[in-house]
C-alpha cells in the first residue's frame, strides 16, 4: 500500500497538466490573423492622393511629369487652353479629360519609340480648371480648387466662417447655365439648424456670395 502523501502528490501532478494542457488549447482557439485597426484605415493622405489619381484635368491646370531616371524629359507644365501641353519627343499631348494616371500612361506609350520601358509619373500640383468661389462678408474671401465634392457650408467653412456683419438668411449660389446666371438662395440659419435641402453640392464655377 501507497503512503497517502505520495498518491495526493501524483494527483496533483496529473491536475496541473490537466490545467496547462486546456490553457494552451484554449490559446490556440483564440488565435488568429492579427489585426491593426490603424493600419487598416486609410490616412488622409492616402484618400487625397487616391482622390487625385480621379480627378479629370483641365485648362490651366498645373502638373509636374516625371520619367524615372530621365531628368530631361521630366518638368512642370501648364496645360493650355486648348488643353494640349508640349513635351520633349512627344509633342503636343491632349491632357484635358484625362486623369493623370491615364496621362502617365498616355506619355509613356508615346515615349516607347525613344526611351526603353519609360516609367512616366504624373502628379497634380495644381488645379485650376476646377475652382469654386466665395464674395462677401467670410473671413477668407478667393478662390478654392474643387478637387473633392463639396457643399456650400463646407467652402463657407474653408473661407473662415461668416463675418459678424454677414447676412446670413441672404445668401445665394451664382450658377452659370446656358449663358446666363441662375441665383440659388442659401439661408445659412436654416441649414445650420438641419434644412440640408439648400445645402447644395457646389459646380465648377459656382460663386457663393454672402452679403
């Protein structure tokens, strides 16, 4: 016959790699692919450059192209009224209606002739062809590129806010539609307070005047 301490020892013994056995089982369930809650949202910087690589170029618009490891085809341009830009070997290019990534691709097919697998990147340094307006009583009176969607309260609040002087239930949206100017009413008050039906979606052109 056993002594008693030596069966309650074993006993033991058998419990305890009972219990690490199940804890790594259970580890092992509650394993799995790792996840970066940071990582896996996309910064603001991403979504400016993806809204970029959309946007559709124009007159006056200002880029800079560049063909990797060939600093003389490589330069900023304006594009023409016509919406053309001459570049080295190429000629002249048709930019208006294209993105740039389509443009980069454009140049670099028309390089093939003279440059072996041309890598052309084109970058938006500056929109011009796309410009919004606000007149009147903001802090920030000027111009703004419409590069992204955006609604009337939104460009206010990017000109700064309404002065202390501003005529807040006298504001109106000037649309040019067919050769003349339509008037579109915007009471700030009413909008701040949830009417989101004069909060429009601004055009190309569109001039927000507040009075």
């Amino acid at each position: 016959m056993r002594p008693p301490g030596l069966i309650q020892l074993a006993f033991a013994v058998v419990l305890g790699l009972s219990a690490v056995s199940w804890g790594q089982n259970v580890a092992a369930v509650g394993q799995g692919p790792a996840i970066n809650p940071v990582s896996d949202i996309p910064t603001a910087s991403q979504s400016s450059a993806s809204n970029s690589s959309q946007l559709v170029l124009g007159p006056s618009d200002i880029i800079h192209i560049s063909v990797w490891k060939n600093s003389d085809l490589s330069q900023t341009v304006t594009v023409g009224p016509d919406g053309f830009v001459s570049l080295p070997l190429v000629g002249n290019v048709q930019v208006a209606g294209l993105t740039s990534d389509q443009l980069g691709k454009t140049i670099a097919s028309r390089l093939t002739t003279y440059v072996v697998s041309p890598q052309v990147t084109v970058s938006i340094v500056e929109i011009r062809s796309r410009q919004v307006y606000v007149l009147g009583q903001v802090a920030k009176p000027g111009s703004f590129p419409l590069i992204t969607p955006i609604h009337v309260l939104q460009l206010i609040a990017q000109a700064g806010g309404l002065t202390n002087y501003a005529n807040r239930k006298g504001i109106v949206v000037l649309r040019s539609e067919q050769g003349s100017t339509r008037k579109i009413p915007f009471n700030y008050n009413n909008v701040v307070r949830g009417d989101g039906k004069q909060n429009i979606v601004l055009q190309p052109g569109d001039t927000v005047f507040v009075p």
